[in-house]
C-alpha cells in the first residue's frame, strides 16, 4: 500500500514538475515572440522615420528650387518690361524725328 501511495505521489510529482516546465516553456517563447515583435516595430518606425526624413529634405530642396526658377522668370519679365519700355520710347523717339524731317 505504502508503495502504490508512493509511486501515485512520485507519479502526480512528476506530472506537476512536467506541467510547469510546459508552462516554463510558454511562458518563455511568448516573451521572446513580444519582444521580438516590439524590435521589428521599432525597425519599421526607424526605417519610416528615415524615408520621411528623406522626403521632407527632397521637399525642402524642389522647394528652394522651385523658389530659385520663380525669381528667374520674375526677373526675365522685369528685363523685358524694361526693354518693351525702352522700344516704345525708341519707337516715339523714331516717330517724333519722322514728323520733324516731313515738316
């Protein structure tokens, strides 16, 4: 008797110390898949963090261009201007002297 109750003791040991190291186990793998799983979250957000970064500097750079190409052209139709001025006047000029010679 004294045997059975021991071996059903050792038995129940046993299967109590298997159970906890199955739960050990668990427990272990879940933490690593979370802690795995919050690294490749902070590698996406560093990797989109990164292209963002890149694409406000691409931004900011067609900006100053675009800026650059719109200063240009305001300064070619200040030229122009100027020079359409300066043809009308020639052109009165012109006129004017042509009226004076007819007379």
């Amino acid at each position: 008797m004294l045997t059975t109750k021991n071996r059903a003791s050792n038995n129940r040991n046993i299967a109590l110390l298997i159970t906890l190291l199955l739960l050990a186990a668990i427990a272990y793998g879940l933490i690593n898949k979370f802690r795995l799983r919050a690294t490749k979250q902070k590698a996406i957000t560093k990797v989109k963090e990164l292209e963002n970064n890149n694409l406000n500097q691409k931004i900011e750079y067609q900006q100053r261009e675009l800026a650059s190409k719109a200063l240009h052209i305001v300064q070619k139709n200040e030229l122009l201007n100027e020079l359409k001025t300066d043809l009308n006047t020639l052109k009165k000029d012109s006129n004017t002297n042509n009226k004076v010679r007819a007379y």
